[in-house]
C-alpha cells in the first residue's frame, strides 16, 4: 500500500511531468523493486542486493554493493528504500545500480538467441 502512495506522489510532481509513459515506469518499478525486497520489510538490503547482482549476473563484492547502496542513498542509509529506488530510476545521474537494471532491461528485450545447434563449420571459413 506505501508504495502505491509513493508512486501516486510520482505521478502528482511536477520534476517528472514530462517523464514518458510515468504508471507504466513506476508499474514496473514496483516489480523489480519488490522481486529483490527479499525480507518484505520495504527496504533493499545488502543480502538483498547480494542476491539480486548474481541472478543479473554482475556479481560485485561487499565493497562495491555497499558504494552502490550509498550512491543511491546519498550515503544516508545502508538500504535501499521504494523511494530511493525509483528516484535513482528516474533521476538523470547514471548510479551504477541504475545502470544494471537498464542493461538487464535491454538484454531481456533482445534475448533472440539462435535456437537449435550452431551452424557447421569448416577451417577454411574461418577468417
């Protein structure tokens, strides 16, 4: 229900009235945020944040999870709130978080993998 108010305080500001499709952004926002909201306490945590760089596959270390943390957070907390989640979204500094969530985004779009075995090849097609 907090994170319904949030978004509706999203939508009503003025600093993202010109942002483009806003619900459907915050709709989405509101799935990732609450997939990696392991401990369903509203907040990311460390572990949380563990977890959720190794199921996009950029695992990082204790050191850099926590730089992140603080780079979303102005350094203010040692989790991630629904609100500092979708201020780092849709803010225009480019956090290193923000970054792998945009990249995980793209790499689900253009997931178009040839499917079956990889083509035969000869020595003499080769470069």
């Amino acid at each position: 229900m907090r994170k319904q108010r949030l978004s509706q305080e999203f939508l009503c500001d003025q600093k993202y009235s010109d942002e483009e499709n806003l619900p459907e952004k915050l709709t989405a926002f509101k799935e990732k945020y609450m997939e990696f909201d392991l401990n369903n306490e509203g907040e990311i945590d460390l572990m949380s944040l563990k977890r959720m760089m190794e199921k996009l596959g950029v695992p990082k270390t204790h050191l850099e999870m926590k730089k992140m943390i603080s780079e979303v957070t102005g350094g203010v907390s040692d989790t991630i709130s629904y609100r500092d989640f979708v201020n780092m979204m849709l803010g225009k500094r480019s956090a290193v978080l923000k970054l792998v969530m945009m990249f995980e985004g793209k790499a689900n779009e253009g997931s178009s993998k040839p499917v079956g075995p990889p083509p035969e090849r000869d020595i003499a097609s080769l470069p």
